[in-house]
C-alpha cells in the first residue's frame, strides 16, 4: 500500500471552505465526502486534508478544540514546482478570501511565503533551488 499523508482541519462553513480550496486548484473526491466532512487532494496519491465541520471534529477529540484564528497549533507546509507557482497559489488564496500574514522571503536558493486560510489555518508554499 502507497503510503499517503491525510490531516483533518476543522472548518466553520464547509461548503465555503471547499470553495475556498476549489479555487486554488485543489480536487475534492466525493467518494469520501459528505454534509460533515470533505476530503481534498492537495498533491493526488499522497497528500490529502478531510475538511471537517467544527461539530463533527470535536466529536472526535476529548479536548478543546483550538480556534485557528485565535492561536495556531501547525503551519501546514507544501513544496512548489518554482517560485512562479508559489506566487500563483498565493495570489489564488488571497483572491478567494485568504491573506498573507507577511511579505515573501527570498534566500536566493529557497523563496516562500504564506497564508491564512478562510479559517485562521496558516499554510506555507516554498520553492528549494534544486541541488547542484
């Protein structure tokens, strides 16, 4: 079996949420949605997010659940192709409602940048010059 990377996020609204994300390019896979939960396909095969609403989540976990807009527990992190496509899905994220919570960084051999999403969740695009 593939070996494959799967996070859950709690969301507020989920049908805005996979609008969200629908717009940045990523795929919803019905077979394993429904009215509480949507999963993405962030990179096919590998990576995946189960968008969750907020009740549904809680009803897993025995604690609180934490409020992304208020305090962060991760910062989700995806390699890009270049820094064109980091400067694309940011561009994408902000469009949809997100925004960037500081300027881009370039070091020469890596450039990134991040942003929030419609739920506070904080998710950070970065391209590595490839080695020589």
């Amino acid at each position: 079996m593939n070996k494959q990377i799967i996070f859950n996020l709690a969301v507020k609204d989920l049908d805005k949420s996979k609008a969200f994300f629908s717009a940045l390019g990523f795929r919803m896979n019905p077979r394993f949605s429904n009215e509480n939960a949507a999963f993405m396909d962030v990179v096919p095969d590998s990576i995946h997010v189960m968008l969750m609403t907020e009740a549904f989540f809680k009803s897993l976990i025995d604690k609180p659940l934490v409020q992304a807009r208020e305090a962060n527990e991760v910062i989700i992190c995806l390699s890009c192709e270049s820094r064109e496509e980091v400067d694309s899905l940011i561009a994408k994220a902000v469009a949809a409602g997100g925004r960037t919570p500081h300027p881009p960084e370039d070091h020469g051999f890596m450039y990134d940048q991040g942003f929030e999403d419609i739920d506070g969740h904080l998710w950070n695009l970065v391209w590595m010059a490839p080695q020589s």
